[in-house]
C-alpha cells in the first residue's frame, strides 16, 4: 500500500542535457570529507589480475550503489554494517577530475540507483520515520541532485528497472512489482503480485521486465504492457539477472553458475558457465557480463561465446565488502564498500600490449627541468570554463558566472565582459570570429571580436560539445547523435552533416576534435576511436580504434594527431594521419585532460599532478615539468605564449623555456 503521495514537484524532462567536461573548486571536495584521486592501474602479477582495471576513484566512506554516464557517475555512501540506520549522501563525480560536483541527501541510505535519462533514480531506506516500512523511492535530476519527486511504501523497495515511461519498483518479499508514472512516481496500476517468496533482481531488456523468483528457481517475464507473467523453471538460487542482445543471463548464486536464455522462446542456450562460489551481482556491457564476486573480483564474460576471461581484482581479497556494478558502454564501473574504492573495468581487447607502448616514467620528477614559467596569472570566476585563443584576444566563458570574458595578451588584464546566456562547452577562433558550442540548446554562438557582441547564433546537430575551425570551414562535434556539424563562416549556414560512429557512440559528456584544410580528426570515447573526416568529400573514412577510451582532448600537428585519455586512463596517444594506425601510446601521464602543441614539443595538461607536462612528440620522452597548482584543463597556444584554464579561478600564461 502506498503510504506517501508527495512530490516535491512535478519532474520535467528537459529535451536537451547540457553536458560539460566540469571542474570544482577543492571547497566542495572537502565538504563532503576528503579528495578523491584518480590514478590508472597496469599489469600486476598473481591468480587475479588487474590489467583491466582503467582507473580507480577513492571515495570517503563506504560506497554503495552506483550508476554512471559518460562523464560522470553518481554513488551512495552507505554506513558500517551492523551501524544504525543514518543519513548519508550520494555523490556525483566529475570523471574527469576525480572531484565530486555534487552531493544529494536523500534522507536515508540508498539502496539501488538506476539512471532515466535526465533523472537519476533512488531507492533509499528512509531516516528518520522506520514507519514508513523502510522504503522511498525519489526521482532526482541527474545534473544536480535537486529532488524532484518521491514516493513511500508500505514494504521495502530494493531495486527499481526503467520501460519505456514507466519506473517499476520491486519489494524483495512478497516478489511485488508496482509500475509508477515516470514524472511523479505515482502509482499507475495495482500492484503486480509476482511470488510468495523472494523476489530478488529486477532487469529491464529486449521489450520484457525480468525478475528472478529465488526461492521456486524460477526467472520471471513480465509483459510492461498487458502485465502478462510467462514463468520458466531454472532452478537453483537465481539472483541476479541482465539482458544482453537476445538473451537473458542468470546467476544462481547457490551452484556460483550463469544460465542463458532466448529472450523469446526461453530456450536454455547452452551448458551452465561455471563462474565460482557465490556470484554477488551481474553487470551487461555491450557485448560482455561481468560478474561481481564476495572475494573483491569481478570476471567478464563473452556474451557472444560464453567464454570467461581471468579474474580482474578491483578489491583486497580481505574486507573488500560488497561489489555495486554499473555498466557503460563497454566497461562497467564498480564500487566496492569495504576497500572504499569505485573502479573502472574495460575489456582486454581494450588494454593495448605494453610491449607497443612508449611509457612516460615519473621517477625522475624532482629532478626534471620546469620547462616554461609562468610570467602572468589572470584571476577569473572558479568553476567550468571554455577557453579560445586569436583573433587579438584570449576568450574565457565562465558557465558560473554566465560571463565571456576578453582579456588583452599585451596588457595580461581583462578588457571585456560580455554576459552569455546559455552554458558553453568549448570555443574555438578563425574566420574573424569567436565560435562558442552550446550544448544545451544545440546551438553555435558567432562572436565579432570588433565589437563584442554575438552576431549569430547557429542551430547544428544534438548537444554540440567540441568546435575547430579551418580556413573555409567550422567543425562542430555533436556529442548527442555522434555527427559532426560543418558550418561555412561566410553565410553562418550549416553545410554538411557528417554521422562518424553508430548511435550506440553518442551521448558522451564531452567529444573533441581537431580540423586543418587536410583533415578533421574527432574523438568518440564510446567507441575507443578517433575518427577522420575528408573535408574535401565531408565524408568520414577512416576509424582507427586506439587501446584506451580518448575522453578529453584531441590536437593535430609535428606530423600526428594526439589524443588524451583524461578520466578514462593515464594515456596520451599517437596516430599517424599517414597510415592511420596508432603509432604509439605515452602511458604514465597524471591524468592527462588538456593538450597542445607549440614550441616543438607535446604540452599536456596533467590534472592530477597539478602540473603542464611538456613532452618530446619525437621519443615520448616526459622532458619537463611545470608545477601550477590548481585545475589545469584547458591549453591554448598563441601570441608566443601557452595559456592554462585552471578551473579554481586563474588563466595562466607560460613562457617556454628551452
């Protein structure tokens, strides 16, 4: 029975998401109890290995639940087993820098996540009113944790699936479903008594809601339309369940056994697979299963073979704790409580062969040259910024104040500011004007430098991110729909729309790309590639697929296109536009988000380090290092200078040093 009918408000779905590739200032990290670093994991030896585990985040205390998106992820702390119920928070983390963005009460403990387009979907055993029968479930908006809806029940609700505009809601004992309206959680249909007993995962998949009946041995699937229940008999303890393609998957956590199943004739689909004692969670990641294990492993499994790869250890095998799952696109992110860990899981295919890498080495740093000085510091508004440098001027949008600012390189001192109205992703200069991408509204800003104000604002493709411009021509990277957006400068008219990946490649929270007359090189982070367009044709002809996931930057230049890995991984890589193949990958960078190239050498912004790495492009080889606090993100290079967004409030000028 529903106890509770009170929506803060009503949930309004926004038709576009504004994404950005954000920083936060130290004060919010340290609100909520400490930093969080990001550091990237290599080959270790022994049973369990962890060459598959891309980065690792440190959260303050035991992480729980977890659900991600390109760019960020949200996680629950949870309290000390045997601990009294209490309040604690989720998380929203920048993966780009490690921070935490946002924190969300929710009144209680969270204890499934689940993620509705612009919502983020909770249910949370409540504090402080244990009337209520333990269970609320809250809609909240994903960008910032602002509670838009709840709804209370009688019985606990341990996790929620989504189907079409539905929200369902499972209470474990008696296996109930209840469907509720996806804008105010409302309950749109009389409870769906599913069994007696324990009713312990919910999945949603191929049309169908699975549920998985524990105590008869039985998977469950439900029809979201008619409600209509087609039992089928698999005996064991199954617990887990996830769709992948045309089959459902199944853990029986009391064999430590995966079954398969036709979505349609729920046929059994091949022998048992053996996965070992007491499977704790199933995560479905494209073409992979993982399997969450109680000794702080996980195992992915070929969805299309049933072939298990090694164990991968994201976790002490002492007091590892519970393994929460979340997958995306093809790698899964995994928090575990007792190591207080969240860590990002990719496919072997993923991880290139160290023996075709150049490695950075950092155990020389306190005797490496600085390399460059910083000769100005301009103080700007901390938060996200989008930086462009030419056209007589270095532009700065500042998202928190809503402000464009001119600062003038003769003077180092800021000349104009001019209000903006929607957020900015990334900016660009050429063609006598400053361009700026507004993922919001799926729009491109026109800037006269002559006169400081907007001049046009130009419609492209779904949530534009990434912007370059070349003599005849600006390119636009739309991260929404995977295109790239050709705009001709003379009329301010979309000319070419050029799809560069499947669908399956949108919606990452930032894609850059880099153009000249000769080539446009964009980065898909959903499909592990770089992708070139001949802008003579505006044709995308070649994919080259790179051994890591290119989540930040993208420069072209000294006879290579580099790429950064940011969040996703500790690399930089090299392809060569010649042979578009990869040439090399730099691993051991900090964190590496921005890019440039300037002065014969590779300049990168190494987040983590606080520092403006400068490379040798030729060997790979890390030549010197320039410590300069903060944030550093953003590199530009012009007026014989290297300019560094720091997102906690500075513009930096470098003068390079030889």
């Amino acid at each position: 029975m529903v106890l509770v009918d009170a929506p803060t408000s009503l949930v309004h779905r926004p038709a576009r998401r504004t994404f950005r590739f954000a920083i936060v200032a130290a004060s919010t990290v340290l609100a909520v109890a400490g930093t969080i670093l990001l550091f990237a994991t290599r080959h270790t030896g022994g049973p369990a290995t962890t060459r598959a585990v891309a980065a690792t985040l440190h959260v303050p205390s035991h992480p729980g639940p977890v659900v991600a998106a390109q760019g960020a992820l949200w996680v629950a702390l949870n309290g000390n087993p045997g601990e009294r119920l209490g309040e604690k928070p989720l998380l929203r983390v920048d993966l780009g820098t490690g921070a935490v963005q946002r924190t969300a009460s929710v009144a209680g403990e969270a204890t499934s996540l689940t993620r509705d387009g612009d919502l983020l979907i909770a249910s949370v055993r409540h504090f402080p009113e244990p009337e209520l029968g333990g269970r609320r479930v809250l809609a909240l908006d994903w960008r910032s944790g602002r509670v838009l809806a709840t709804r209370g029940f009688a019985s606990p609700v341990d996790h929620v699936a989504i189907s079409s505009t539905d929200v369902w809601a499972l209470a474990t004992k008696p296996g109930t479903l209840r469907r509720l309206d996806g804008n105010t959680l409302a309950p749109t249909s009389a409870p769906l008594r599913l069994t007696d007993g324990r009713a312990l995962d919910v999945a949603s998949g191929a049309g169908y809601l699975w549920v998985t009946a524990a105590d008869e041995g039985e998977l469950l699937r439900i029809d979201p339309v008619t409600e209509r229940i087609r039992r089928v008999e698999v005996g064991g303890t199954p617990a887990s369940v996830v769709v992948v393609g045309t089959s459902v998957w199944y853990a029986d956590s009391e064999a430590g056994t995966l079954g398969r199943r036709d979505v349609e004739t729920l046929e059994s689909i091949g022998d048992p697979i053996p996965v070992g004692p007491h499977p704790t969670g199933l995560a479905a990641a494209r073409e992979s299963v993982f399997v969450a294990h109680d000794d702080g492993t996980v195992s992915r499994i070929d969805a299309a073979t049933g072939h298990i790869g090694d164990a991968i250890r994201v976790a002490p095998r002492s007091g590892a704790g519970a393994l929460s799952m979340a997958a995306v696109g093809s790698s899964v992110w995994i928090s575990s409580s007792g190591a207080d860990t969240v860590s990002r899981v990719v496919p072997e295919s993923a991880v290139g062969p160290l023996r075709d890498v150049l490695v950075s080495s950092r155990s020389s740093d306190a005797a490496l040259p600085q390399g460059a000085r910083v000769s100005a510091s301009i103080p700007i508004p901390a938060g996200f910024n989008a930086v462009a440098v030419g056209e007589g001027a270095v532009w700065v949008v500042n998202n928190d104040s809503s402000t464009l600012f001119r600062i003038d390189p003769g003077s180092n001192a800021i000349v104009a500011r001019i209000k903006m109205v929607d957020t900015a992703e990334d900016a660009a200069t050429g063609a006598s004007a400053l361009w700026i991408t507004h993922p919001a509204v799926d729009a491109v800003s026109r800037v006269d430098p002559s006169t400081n104000s907007v001049t046009a604002t130009i419609r492209v493709g779904t949530m534009p991110a990434g912007i370059a411009a070349s003599d005849d021509a600006v390119w636009v990277a739309n991260s929404g729909d995977a295109s790239v957006s050709r705009i001709d400068p003379r009329t301010n008219r979309v000319v070419a729309t050029i799809p560069v990946g499947p669908l399956r490649a949108c919606c990452t929270e930032h894609m850059s790309l880099s153009a000249d007359s000769a080539d446009v090189w964009v980065g898909l982070a959903n499909l592990n590639a770089l992708v070139r367009i001949d802008p003579r044709t505006n044709t995308a002809t070649n994919t080259v697929h790179v051994p890591y996931t290119p989540c930040a930057f993208v420069v072209a230049g000294y006879g290579a296109v580099w790429n950064s890995g940011g969040s996703c991984g500790d690399a930089v890589g090299h392809v060569d536009p010649r042979t578009r193949t990869v040439a090399s990958v730099i691993y051991g960078e900090p964190h590496p988000v921005g890019l440039a190239l300037a002065f014969g050498s590779l300049w990168v912004a190494a987040l983590r380090a606080s520092s403006v790495d400068r490379i040798d492009p030729q060997t790979g080889k890390l030549v010197s290092r320039l410590r300069v606090g903060g944030h550093p993100v953003h590199l530009r290079v012009g007026f014989g200078s290297i300019w560094v967004d720091d997102d906690t409030g500075r513009v930096l000028r470098l003068e390079p040093r030889d």
